[in-house]
C-alpha cells in the first residue's frame, strides 16, 4: 500500500517561511501526478499546487511567487517552499499522489479526483499568526 508522509508544518508568524516535504514510500508505480492540497479551518479543501510527471507546475493564484514545489530523491520526495507566510495560509496541507491519468486533469484535480484515483498523506498542520 502506497504510503505518503508530510512533516514540515509549524507556527510561524506572517512574513516567515516553512519547507514541507512529503516522503512517498511503497510505490510500485510511478504517479501520474502529484499536489499539495489544504483544508484551512471550517472550510473545504483547495489545491495548492499540482506538478504532472514531466514536471509542469500550476499553482493556486493564492500562493504563486511566494510558494515553490520541487521534488527530489528521485521524485520519491515532494517539497513545498513556502515564503512570505500570511495568516491565511493557515491550514492542514495535505501532499497527494494521483495513480490514474483520471486523477490528473490538466491543471490539477479535484480532492474528490484524489480521493477516488490516488493517495493522501495524514497531513502537517501550518499556523501563521498576524
């Protein structure tokens, strides 16, 4: 069973920076895509970011120029730089891992798309105080 782990998350306040990484472990296949997604508090999950497997980006209008992706160790580790921090980054991020080309989208999925054609981690919780 594929196996993704987040850690990274943190309190920091507005103006600061946060790496998450995301461990994929267990893989039997290579993904068709990846996303760092967030759930902020009462509210339902967005996507933060999406990269396909020849490394094309999208990002949320919300985060561009401040947020990075990057992957490593052979693409079995997702990054997400996250610069300039604002109060309403504060969320639970999510890193995902599409296994169907249904899952992928042009742009990115939904989390429904995830849900049903890939896999998630259990999250890493980010706080940004004003």
């Amino acid at each position: 069973q594929v196996q993704l782990t987040e850690s990274g998350g943190g309190s920091v306040q507005a103006g600061g920076s946060l790496r998450l990484s995301c461990v994929l472990s267990k893989v039997s296949r290579i993904p068709y895509c990846m996303d760092w997604f967030r759930q902020p508090p009462g509210k339902v999950h967005e996507r933060v970011v999406h990269i396909d497997n020849e490394g094309s980006t999208t990002y949320a209008e919300s985060v561009k120029g401040r947020f990075t992706i990057s992957q490593g160790n052979g693409n079995s580790t997702l990054f997400l730089q996250m610069n300039n921090l604002k109060p309403e980054d504060t969320a639970m991020y999510y890193c995902a891992a599409a296994f169907h080309a249904s899952g992928c989208p042009s742009g990115g999925g939904t989390w429904e798309a995830i849900q049903t054609f890939g896999r998630w981690g259990q999250g890493t919780q980010v706080t940004v105080s004003s």
